[in-house]
C-alpha cells in the first residue's frame, strides 16, 4: 500500500518561514496515546510497513533501508528514536516518506491519523519541559476542537529532528 501526495511546490519548507497569519497544513499521526503533526510539505508519500533490510551496528531506531524505485532510503522507528515502549507492527503501522533537506528519508509510526489545517489562533508555543521528545524538536502545540472534545497535536520540526546529529542521516554541515 503506497498513498503518493499531490501537494504543490513551495518556495521555502522551513517553519520559521510561515507568516503567523496563514495557516499551515500537517500530516498527523500516532505515537502510541500521543499524537503529533509534521508539515505536510515535506511528506512524500506513505506506504505500508514492509521490514526493512537491517544495517549491522547502526543504531537500533533504525530498523534499516528500503529500495524505494531506486532509493535506498534509511527507515526510523519513531517509536524507538523517542524512547518509547516497542511497538507491535500491525495493519495500521504505516511509514512515511520524507524529502527532508534532499534527502528522503522513512519513519515508522503506529498510525496516520489526517492532514490539518492549523491557523496561527490554534498553534501554541512549544513548553520547556523534560520529556522523550527533546522540546527544540517541538514548534508547538496545535489545538483541534471536536464539539465538546480537544485535542493536542504536538507539532514536530521533523527536518530539524531528522537533520540532528544523533541521528547520524545527514553529513555534517561543512563549517
């Protein structure tokens, strides 16, 4: 199962770019009872969870490489990355496909939920607190309203997260 994602080219992908008076579309998904949204701009496609081919001594939030038509993309276990209980891969276990700073990238999560429209009035700033998600990652905390119900997305700089150099994805920027 592979979902392919028309969406139109943007002239900048980064967070900070967005004025605070548009509003900004995110792909929400599932990291056991929490929920959180990653820009829908950098989302490629989502595909069903086949297991990877596994790289020996890489770190075990990697689960491994995928040939994407071509691609030999490295695939992140979420779940893992963020310190979280193993999850059980079933038929709602979904990874995305990212196009993070030219690079694309997978990560596995327990499930997709939608894609949001988030105006400025529903983003709150990212709290300073001590959790499994380091808060630099965290831009913020959108609210949705479902007649008497609210939900919390935390909204993730994924490019930001992706990028870092514990994750070991990326070259290191040349000073």
């Amino acid at each position: 199962m592979s979902l392919a994602l028309d969406r139109p080219a943007a002239a900048t992908d980064s967070p900070q770019d967005a004025t605070a008076l548009h509003a900004r579309e995110y792909l929400s998904f599932k990291l056991g009872a929490e929920e959180y949204g990653i820009d829908i701009l950098k989302v490629q496609e989502i595909r069903g969870y086949e297991p990877p081919t596994r790289i020996a001594n890489a770190p075990l939030f990697i689960k491994g490489v995928v040939n994407l038509r071509g691609v030999i993309v490295p695939v992140v276990d979420m779940r893992l990355r963020f310190g979280l209980a193993d999850a059980e891969y079933n038929g709602f276990t979904v990874v995305i496909i990212l196009d993070v700073a030219g690079r694309t990238v997978g990560i596995v999560v327990d499930s997709v939920s939608d894609v949001l429209e988030l105006g400025s009035g529903q983003v709150r700033p990212a709290p300073e607190f001590s959790a499994a998600v380091d808060a630099s990652y965290i831009t913020g905390l959108g609210t949705l309203k479902t007649g008497d119900d609210e939900r919390l997305l935390i909204l993730l700089d994924i490019e930001a997260l992706v990028r870092s150099p514990d994750m070991g994805l990326m070259d290191a920027e040349p000073f």
